[in-house]
C-alpha cells in the first residue's frame, strides 16, 4: 500500500537538491559536491541509506497535513529543517573527530577541517534561505514567526551541543545535566518542526502547542529510546561491542543514572576508558543497578505524554494515521 | 566635536550586549563567556582595541540616517551583522590556524576546536534572531527583505571563503579569481550593510541601488588597500616582516599581478615560503614589475566608484557628512 510518506520521501529529496541547486557558478563545483557528497546523493555508497531517514521535514509536513493543510506548499520549510540537522551533523562530526557517518568518510575527513566546518556554514545559509523562499506562498508574518521558531531551536541546538562538548570532561554530571543537554540537542527542532508545520497548516494557538508539545516529548522519547539501544540494543551487546555507548563513553541517560548510584558501575565508569570485552559484564551490572528498567520506563513514559499531546492535537486524515505510526517507529513502541 | 559616530559606537555596543544577553540559563555561563570574550568586553586584553572597529553596523545605522531614517530603531540589524562578520571571523581563525586575533588569543585557541566551532555557531543563530527583533518596529515585508539580503550575503561570505580555502593549494590563480574570492569574503556583507540600512531608512529602490553598489566598490577598495598595506605597509616592511603578506602567503592582488607577469617574483613565489630576510628584497622585485603602481591604481579606481556613487545616493546631513569620511578613512583616501 502507498503511503503518505511514500508520496513525501520523494519530494522532500527533489525540494533538497532544488535548494542546494543554488551553487550555480563553475568556480563553486566543489563546494556543491561536498554539499551532495554528504546529503546522501553522490560519491562513494551514495543512496537512501547515505541518505538518513529525513525525520524532520516528513514530521514538518506531516503535521501541516495533518492540521488541513497542503503539504506542498511547505516543502521549502520542510528543506530547511532538514538542512539545519545537516549543518548540525557535519559540525558535529569535526567536533567529535568522527571520521564515519552512515557508512561513509565524513565530509571533513575526505576534503580537510577548514572546509568541513565551511560547507556545514553553507549548509545553514541555505536552510536559512530556504524558508524565505515561502515569501509569496504564505502570510510575512507567518513566515516570520517560524523563521523565530526555527532560530530559536538553532539556539538551543547550540547551547546542547555547548553543554555535550562540556560534558566529556566531567565527572559530577546528573541526570538534571542530561535533560537540559537532550531538550537542546534533540527535542528543540523536533519541537520546532511540528510548531512550524501546524503553524502552516493553519492550526490554531491550542493547536500548535499541542504539537510543540507533541514534538518535544517525541524528541526526549527518540533519545532516550538510542540511548537504550546504545547498551542494551543487538549491535551494542552483539559482536560489535566497540559500537556500544560504553565504550565510546557516551554521557548517556543509563550511564548518569548509574553514575547517580555511586556503586560498582559508577567506580569503574570513573575510572577510565570502557574496552570491549567489559561491555557484557558492565551492561550486566547497570541492569543489576537498577538503569535498564529506568531507562525502559522513562522512554515509556515521554513517549505516553508524546501520543497524548498528539492526540489532543486531534490530526486528521492519513497524515494523522502516519503521525502516529512514525511515533511508534521512532519510539520503539513496536519494538 | 561630538561626532554621529561617537553617539553611535556606544549604542552598538549596548544593543550587541543586549543580543548575547540571551543566554541567561547559569549552565551556559562559559558559553556567554566565550561570546563575550571574543566580542572585546571580558577577558584579558579586553577593551576597545579587542572590539575592531565596528564598520558594518557603522555603515547600516549612517546609510539609515543619511536617507533620512531614525537609526535608533535599527539597532538590531546593526548588531545582527556585526554578529554575522564576528561568526566569520571565529571559525575563520580555526580555518587559518590562526592563534590571535587583536592581540588576544583566538577562541579556539582558549577553549578548543570544538567548542570555538560551536561558539561561531551560536553567534550566527544569534545574528538570526536579532534581526527578527525588528518585527515590531517595521513592516513584516521589509524585515524578510532584509533577511533575504543578509542571507544572500552570508553565502556569498561562505562562497568567497570556499573558494579562499581552495586558493591555498593552487599555483594557477590569475587577479580573475581574486575578484570573485574578495567579492565573497569583503564585498558582499559591506554591500548588504548598506542595502539594508537605506532600506530601512526609507530609500526608494533607485537608492538602494546606489547604495548596495556603493558598498559593494567600499568593500572591495578597503580590501585592495589593505593588499596594498599588507606589503608595502610599514608594518609589513619595517622591522616586523613577520607581519607582510608575502611571509604569510596571501593570495593578495600584488601576488596575483605578480604571478601574472610569470617574471622574477613568480619564479620565487613558487618556490616555497617566504622568509621574513627576504621581505625587502621581494617587496622591492613586485614593485619593479609594476605590482605597487597596479594595486595603488585599482585601489583608487575602486573608491572613485564608491563615492561616485555614494554621491548619486545623495545621503542627507551630519550621517551622509560621515559616510563620505569613513570611505576616505577606510580606503586610505587619507593617507
């Protein structure tokens, strides 16, 4: 059967490249290509895996069509937030002196620091400028009031990614220190996509905080659902121990909370690098404390207040069939 | 004698204070910290001369005054690309390797790459937000005007900064690319300075053209004068020949003549980096060759095109008095 998303994916693409598009002049070839090396569409293992799952603008649209609104009209806010997630990802990849990203070299790591942090400004301008593109489409004060939406969670993304970076040298981190540092990094454009896709889609005020709302909690459930996954999921337990989060030394929700316990996992997490063969002994022992059912519960829980404030939210039509349906996906309801 | 610019510079400072205000939460006090320190208010060395001068909102607010707008109300677009040139500049300094700037250790250099590079983030999301303060102040079209010019400009900035970045390998440059690189990097945001500020001052479009070229030559003549200086300047040629262009490796317009010419200098200039010993000399062989006379020439030509068409914009009062002073001051007019 045909979904919604189906007819989505494919524009979102098209929408994209359109923007990026704007590279036209000779001289600035290399620059496009490392803008479409690592959107997915060329090089090397390019495709829909290089691609990632452009969560962010099918939750923009689908929100606005669920609200009654025409999802084509919005797809350039749709670019833009995705756009942003992308500028966000190549920064962070030179931040955290990743060399791999969906399989493939990061954009820094193939073309040099100077121009990775350079294409990932590029990426930002043009998302910035993708959403003044609705000028004739929509209401200047509509537009000027997501451009405020989308700016502020480009505020909280940065003061996220401030408080991770942060992080790394700490050792009194609480889980208090988590929730801040996720709102920012994750929950904020989630949160942002839904506000700008039923501010377009014509919701009104009770409408458009119930998908803020909405999205936020979907944010915080999605996160703390990867952090689960990053312990206690097939490839962090399975042969590929080296993917777990333990030994990567993520600051994730399990690890603070363990952290907060000060007992057996909290002594030895402090006491350095995590190397692969501890991470089933470990892992074992964060159940045994208590983290795993926590961590369970918690993201149980985000995602209960995400379908609540969805449903109030009242969507309709296939577009509110598939919001729902992509909660669970990302949730890990189905799991 | 009070000057405009004298009332001027103080209220800039005030709304830019004002701008980085927004990161009030105490957790991301070493981020506004950072931002601060790197605006020339806090740290060591901290004071006006670790400030810079301020040209880009300088040129906004008088461009709005001297169209007969009140340049009190625009602040915030003043600020907004004050905050744009500072966004460059911090991940500029991380680019070049750069450990000072203004006398002061770059930000980078301080609290790491990662942290310098989230930092220029922030700043330009803030950039963001502070232009949409205007929205109660001004008519929605003209603020997503501005947005549209500021944005085209941001990545024009990344474009000439690309294409910076490429320069540094390549032995083929002719004085073409030099003119699109300074069109990007220089050129485009002084332009847009100017576009905004006789926008929001209330110029008609022909105006606004005089303007937007008039900071397009200012631009590109204040670039091609500190070319000039950064060769044949005294700071470049005595006793600090560290400081020269021809040490660093610029590709400035002397070099690009030069290497044009295929003669004596370029024959050296290939042949690896200039030592500080060799300054003189070399300096001397590029004047020979009619670089000096060259770049003094196109120096002038550009700022005749500046205030030729500063003068058909026909700016009012005390702040037109001033622009026509800050272009002969910034190009070296009065030297």
């Amino acid at each position: 059967m045909t979904t919604l998303q189906d007819v989505l994916l494919p524009a979102i693409e098209v929408e994209l490249q359109h923007q990026i598009s704007r590279l036209v002049d000779p001289r600035l070839h290399p620059l496009h290509d490392m803008l479409t090396y690592h959107m997915g569409w060329t090089g090397d293992g390019s495709g829909r895996s290089a691609q990632g799952k452009r969560i962010r603008p099918l939750l923009l649209l689908l929100t606005c069509a669920a609200c009654g609104g025409e999802w084509n009209a919005v797809l350039p806010a749709a670019a833009s937030v995705e756009l942003i997630h992308n500028f966000s990802l190549l920064h962070d990849d030179i931040q955290d002196n990743s060399t791999e990203r969906r399989g493939r070299e990061t954009v820094w790591y193939k073309w040099g620091m100077p121009q990775g942090i350079n294409t990932g400004d590029a990426l930002f301008v043009i998302a910035n400028l993708s959403l003044l593109d609705l000028v004739p489409s929509f209401d200047t004060e509509l537009i000027l009031s997501a451009a405020t939406l989308l700016q502020t969670a480009c505020l909280a993304l940065t003061e996220g990614q401030f408080l991770d970076l942060s992080y790394e040298k700490r050792e009194d981190l609480t889980m208090e220190d988590y929730w801040t540092m996720v709102t920012g990094k994750t929950a904020a454009l989630l949160s942002a996509c839904c506000a700008v896709g039923s501010l377009f889609g014509g919701g009104d005020e009770t409408i458009r905080d119930a998908y803020r709302n909405y999205g936020h909690f979907l944010g915080l459930a999605f996160q703390v659902q990867d952090d689960y996954l990053g312990i206690w999921g097939d490839a962090a337990l399975t042969g590929k121990s080296i993917e777990s989060d333990l030994v990567t030394g993520k600051n994730s929700l399990p690890v603070l909370f363990g952290l907060e316990k000060k007992g057996v996992f909290a002594k030895r997490w402090l006491n350095g690098p995590i190397s692969p063969d501890e991470v089933m002994g470990l892992s074992d022992q964060l159940e045994k404390e208590g983290a795993r059912l926590y961590t369970q519960n918690t993201a149980d829980q985000m995602t209960d207040m995400a379908l609540q404030y969805l449903r109030s939210a009242d969507p309709v039509g296939n577009a509110g069939q598939e919001l729902f349906e992509l909660t669970n996906k990302l949730t890990g309801r189905q799991r």
